[in-house]
C-alpha cells in the first residue's frame, strides 16, 4: 500500500505520467508514512464522451 | 459527489450513453438529495472477453 | 453487465438507495440496450472527510 | 457477488484470461461459500507505461 | 502487477479471505504468467443493503 | 477531472490525509495541466487483512 489510480483524459505524455508519478509518490510518502518501494500509481484514460459532468449534459432532443 | 461509474459492453454511442448519463443524473438527483453539478457520470466499455460469469466460463481443455 | 457503482457522502436511507438503484437501472435499460436483470447498482459511502476537492482543501499551516 | 477485478499489463491471450478466470471462479466459490454463477470476473489491461511503482520512477530530468 | 480486487458480501473471515487469496494467486500465478510476489488481492465489503440487481428491487410503493 | 483514489491502511488522520491531498493536487495540476477545482482526491481506508501480498500470504494448515 498505498495504491494511487488517477483517472484523467487521454492526452497526456509518457512523460507528464512519470513525472505526475514521481510527485504523487513523494506526496503520498512524506504525508501517509509510507516507502515509495510500496506505492503504486497507476493511470487510467477516460475518453471526454465517457466522462459527463451532471449540470453540462445536452438537453434531451425535442419528443425523446 | 456523487460520482457514478458504470461498466458496460462496449458497442453503446456516444449518444446513447449522453442520453443514459442525463437519466442516471435524474435519478441521483431525484433520490440521493444532490445536485447535477456536483454529480458525474462516467463510462467504462469492458470487453466481452475480459467479462466472465462463473457459470458461463467453458470448461478446461481435456488434458489441460 | 451493466455494472454501476455509486460512490457518495453516507447518510442516504437504504429507502433512497433502493429508489435511486430502481430509477438508475431503469436509465440503463431504457437507454443502453441491457435488461434489468443483467444490471448491478453498488452504493459506496465515502465520508466527507475522505473526499477533496482540489481548490477546497485549507492550506497548510504556516511553517509546515 | 462476488465482482473480481483484475488489473493486469496486456499480452495476455483471452484463453489465458479464461484460463484464469475459471481458477479464480473455483477459488471463490471454494472459500467463500458462494456460486459460479453468481461471481463474475473482469479484467483490466494496463499498460505498463501507465502503471508506475513508486522506486522504480526515474529520476527527473536535471534542471526540471 | 496484477492487481486483484474482490467485492463481497460482509461475513467472511479473515481466514476465509485468506484461504481464497492464496488459491487466487496460484490461479493468476500459473495462467497469467506472473509471479506471486507481484500480485495483491484486496476484498472489498459490501452491504447487501448497497448492492442490488436490477430484477430484484422492490417496486416504488404506490403513489411514489 | 481528474479523479484520484488512494488506496491505503487505515490509521491516517483527516490532518494527514488532507495534507496528502494538498501536496497530490498540486502534482496534478502541476504535471498534467488541469486545475485544482477540476481535481478530486479520494481516500480509501482498507484494512491490512483485507489486502494480500501474494508471497506473504501464510501457507495452508497441513490437512487443508
């Protein structure tokens, strides 16, 4: 432990990854108590069309 | 919060899922004593081949 | 599938959750091609306490 | 119930993954009094740069 | 890697829990191609209060 | 966006876990181009027997 999953839009490099990683795992350590040899970040892609937020949804069309 | 995460085959469109995401958001509205704008839907397509019931899983190769 | 998974502040009645999980699984059928009995609803509570937003959480206490 | 996730890298087959799928369905049903038919299991690729273990991110660049 | 979460219903003991890990990690072990090591499995109670299948929810009552 | 969970042992304090949070929406923010409004973070308290290493989980008792 601990297990850090960060879901997010697509778009972000292999590099921006590794380096949000790399200051998730400090965060994580300096404040929980923790090694980094025991963490784990994991990414996980969501398409904006998979990803709707209540209040910004379209209206329903007109005799749906 | 409310945050709703809903697994399903992929094949859905985008407007099918918009159009369930606005009914899911209805519904958590209407019962969970929340807002639209603080609630969001997300989708997540998982293949049919990495979804198994226990009942359905064919049985072992013989020999296996 | 579907499987639908409802994180939320606790407090809400199992009375609630039973009518939002109806209403929710009605959304999923009408819209994404399924029936009710293939869909799952999961409730998980998640204190408040355990729950940030990024730009509401107080900043650190001078000198730390 | 139960609901078995399983996040993995990808490469495996989806023999392998039925494969496994029946041996995690018999180890459930085994030890926790439950039924094939009640229990699914899904799986999760991820690949491998997205999914990071906490002492084994490089290093940042010099000067970032 | 692999991460393998379980949601089950609340009861099981911990040896239960921990006789079925053990017979999960062989299973992941031997059919996904990775080492014991290298695999977590985390269960995850679950009400039978917050966990419902679509064709088994009470209808609202009348007037609702 | 995005949507951080944190798995981690129960134990932690709200102080700790909102100086965590603090320290993660900033990386966030920082490496993947989003804002702290648009960032939540999560945490999940799961407990040391519910969360299994797979090659530190005690051998069955002879007889099994």
């Amino acid at each position: 432990m601990p297990m850090v999953r960060i879901e997010l839009y697509p778009g972000r490099t292999a590099q921006q990854k590794t380096d949000c990683a790399r200051a998730v795992v400090e965060a994580v350590v300096k404040h929980l108590g923790t090694t980094a040899a025991a963490t784990q970040v994991m990414f996980v892609d969501v398409e904006k069309t998979d990803w709707l937020t209540g209040d910004k949804i379209p209206p329903a069309p007109a005799g749906s």
